[in-house]
C-alpha cells in the first residue's frame, strides 16, 4: 500500500468539515482554500465533498438551526459548540445531500460525537436527528430570513430599497452554484500561444476530470469553470494565458471604455503615456486587465496598483509576473492618505472601495453573520472619504471607476449623487461599452447594479465618471 493510498484511507471527511466549522478567526473562503491545498491528495470527489458540506452547512446555518430547534428540546443557542455544530453539517446532509444515506448522516454524527469526547450525548444526538428525518418532508419556514438562511436586518434592507419580489430574487440568486470564471487573454510576446489554443487545451483537460468549462454570456473571452480545485494545474497556467476573474470585476473594466479614451485624448502615435492609479487593488484582476487592454491599444503606460495590505501585494506581484507585465508598480500604501505627487495626473483611476460585501454573500458565506448595520455606517464614511481622495489624482478629462462588491443604495447610489452633485464629476453612459443585455436607464445614465438571481453575476455595484476640462 502506497502513502498516499494510506493517508486516503484514514482521513474523515466529516471530521475534516467539523474542524472547519470550529475555526472562526479566519474567512470561510480562505478555510476551503487552506484545507483543500492540505489534502491536494485526495481525489477530485472527496475534495468536493468536504468543500460542498463545509459551504452548504455555514450558508444554510440559520434554517438548519430552525429545523433544529423545531425538534430538539435543547435549542441550538444552548447547545456545546462542537455539538451544535455536528448536528449542523447532519441535518445539511440530511435535506440536501440526495447521494448520502439518511441513515448514515446519522450514524456519523454520533461517531463524530464519540471521537470528541461527548460519547453521553450520542443518544441526544441519534434522537434529534432520526426525528428530522422522518419529518423532513413536512418541514415549513415562517420567513425569508429562515428560507434563505438570510439575517432579518439584510432581508430588511433590501426589501425596503428593492422590493419584496427582487429581494426574493437576489435571496435565491444567492444560493445557487457561483462556478469560477476565469478570462483568457492574449499573452504579451508569446506568438507561440494563442487565446483558442490555450482555450482548447483547458477544455480538454477538464473533460478527462468529468468538468465543464462554459463561455459566460456576457463577454466572449470569460469562461464558467468547473471540476476542479487547483487551476494552476490546468494548461498554460503559468504561462499567463487566462487569470481567475469574477464577470463583475471584468465588466467593471470594461464599463471604463479605455478604447474610446486612448482615441479621444489623441493618445495614439503620440509620446503621449496614458496613467492609471489603482487604489484598492487587490487581488489585482482590474490593473491586469487594464494593463491588456492597453497592450493591445498599442500605447504607451503606467500603472501603479496599490493595496493597504503588504500580504495582498505580494500576491499581486507574483500573478503580474506570471503573465509578463511589466509596466506596472506595486505599492502598500492606505487609499486614505493623500499623494501629493500624484494629485492631478491620472488619467485612469479605479476606487473598488471596501465595503459590505453584501453582493459576494454566495461565494463568502460567513459575511452575512458577520456584518452589521453598525459595520455598514463606519464603511460608507469610508468608502466617502476614500473617493474624495481618488478624485483628486485624476487630471481633467481623466475618468473614474468608483465599484463595490456590494448590494446597499447607501454604499453605491448616494455616493454615485455625491460624485456628481457635491464634486462636479460627469457621470458617462455605459452603453457603449457594456453588453446590450445589461443595458437598462440606469446604464445610459452611467450606472449598473448588478443582482444574483438577475444577472449572471454577483451583487456588484459600477460606476464611470469624468472629470471636467478646466
């Protein structure tokens, strides 16, 4: 028997999803991308099955604690952590994972209860559990809050500003499968590889591990992933020829028109240099495509992307050297202190602000827990604080790409109104550079809110501005 067989054979895969569901100081996202490079052994199918119950049962927690507590006489607010969180990750396998036995779902909740030393509690457990099964037919839910696994106040908000009908929408939008996008692009000096090549080759290679790779209606050159847990592994990877890109984030580039600036401001055949200061830059997906685009405008550039985390920008740095760009500076720096140096002198400027991170809840389920009304009021002063800043780097002419991850009027539409009333900032028609499908008044008057459930993307939040000529 081989090691690796060996390491197969031993390891609990419930046990492993417990684990994770005890670990809190740490973002869910990161939890999945830590433990999956840990057991990178294991095959495809049992990576998948600790990545799907860890995220099933953290995304659909508040429900799953309603059905407990319709059958448990100790509430789930009473129970032992690691108790709590057993019954959890079973009554998830119980309504929703289809290919695991009822029986065994419970069965392994009360070894797990066993090997963490709770062993007088395995009757609890087997009692609660056997009673949900035979019930779980009959199950109804009081609420959007209990059917979404959804907090009140955020069911709250966004039913207010959108409606109770959108707001189902983007609830359920929320909850459906967020597969990995990834953009192709075409590599700087590398005639060797072309786009469909490495497009074909990536293709292929997720056939043979039983995945998909299916282009994204909206734009021809992004692709929907699945089937796998490691894409540096997948072809021309390291060649640079396709980075991991969310549609929101390459629609949002788009949104800038850089196409129909470089012609307008006469930048072309000229010593003219088109610059770009990227505020909030990380992971770094904005800069890199920009930094394509204006490869292929055949132009003279510079982009300075920033980020306040040192940790991020090294990040940064490794993808921009995977895919052989050159012409652009990294920097740990905070968005809210003031470069004198660059006042006035971008022409390009992109504030993807922090934010709440209410549009990105599908793919980070723990933020819905974690977020609070009190959070939101402390982020919106600085999100206000940090585009008074980026206005002030931009030269006349120049334009500004002001976008959040996030679903809240309070966040996007008013600071949108700010930018235009209180600074004086033109905002620009988006339909021009975003595809007819999106195209809505608030495009032509030079926003878009994107909605899961709407659109095919996440909760993302796009604006354009110009700064007036002198």
């Amino acid at each position: 028997m081989t090691q690796r067989q060996n390491k197969t054979q031993i390891i609990n895969q419930r046990m492993i999803v417990l684990e994770m569901l005890l670990t809190e100081t740490v973002y869910s996202h990161m939890i999945v991308y830590d433990v999956l490079n840990k057991y990178n052994y294991l095959p495809q199918q049992e990576k998948s099955f600790i990545k799907r119950l860890y995220e099933g049962t953290l995304e659909r927690q508040i429900e799953l604690d309603y059905v407990l507590d319709q059958y448990s006489k100790v509430k789930t607010n009473k129970m032992k952590k690691v108790i709590r969180a057993i019954m959890r990750i079973s009554v998830y396998q119980i309504l929703y994972m289809d290919a695991v036995p009822d029986a065994a779902a419970c069965n392994e909740a009360v070894k797990l209860a066993q090997k963490k030393g709770f062993s007088s509690l395995k009757g609890f457990v087997n009692g609660v559990l056997r009673s949900i099964v035979r019930n779980k037919n009959n199950l109804s839910y009081d609420s959007l809050s209990v059917k979404y696994s959804m907090s009140d106040w955020i069911v709250n908000l966004w039913t207010e500003q959108l409606g109770a009908s959108k707001t189902e929408t983007i609830l359920a939008g929320l909850l459906e499968e967020h597969l990995v996008t990834i953009r192709f692009r075409e590599i700087p000096n590398q005639t060797k590889i072309t786009k469909e090549m490495a497009v074909n080759a990536v293709r292929k290679t997720l056939t043979t591990q039983s995945g998909t790779m299916e282009q994204h209606g909206y734009v021809p050159f992004v692709y929907k992933v699945s089937g796998t847990d490691d894409l540096t592994k997948l072809p021309y990877y390291q060649d640079g020829a396709f980075v991991v890109q969310d549609i929101s984030s390459i629609l949002a580039v788009m949104a800038l028109g850089i196409e129909e600036y470089v012609k307008q401001m006469d930048i072309q055949d000229s010593k003219k240099t088109v610059h770009v200061l990227d505020l909030c830059a990380a992971p770094g997906g904005k800069s890199m495509f920009v930094a394509d685009i204006l490869e292929q405008c055949n132009v003279n550039y510079t982009i300075l992307s920033r980020d306040i985390s040192a940790e991020k920008t090294c990040r940064m740095l490794e993808n921009f050297e995977r895919c052989g760009l050159h012409h652009m500076t990294i920097e740990t720096a905070d968005a809210l202190e003031e470069d004198e140096q660059l006042v006035g002198t971008a022409d390009i400027v992109i504030a993807d602000v922090p934010c709440s991170g209410l549009g990105v809840i599908g793919k980070k389920r723990d933020i819905k827990y974690k977020i609070t009304p009190e959070m939101i009021e402390e982020i919106t002063i600085l999100q206000k604080q940090i585009l008074a800043v980026a206005v002030r780097y931009l030269k006349p002419g120049g334009r500004l790409l002001f976008s959040t991850c996030t679903i809240n009027q309070n966040e996007n539409e008013k600071h949108f109104v700010w930018l235009r009333d209180a600074l004086k900032l033109i905002p620009l028609s988006l339909d021009k550079v975003l595809p007819a499908c999106l195209h809505t008044e608030t495009t032509r008057n030079g926003y878009l809110q994107l909605l899961p459930g709407v659109h095919d993307a996440d909760g993302f939040f796009i604006s354009v501005f110009c700064k007036p000529e002198v």
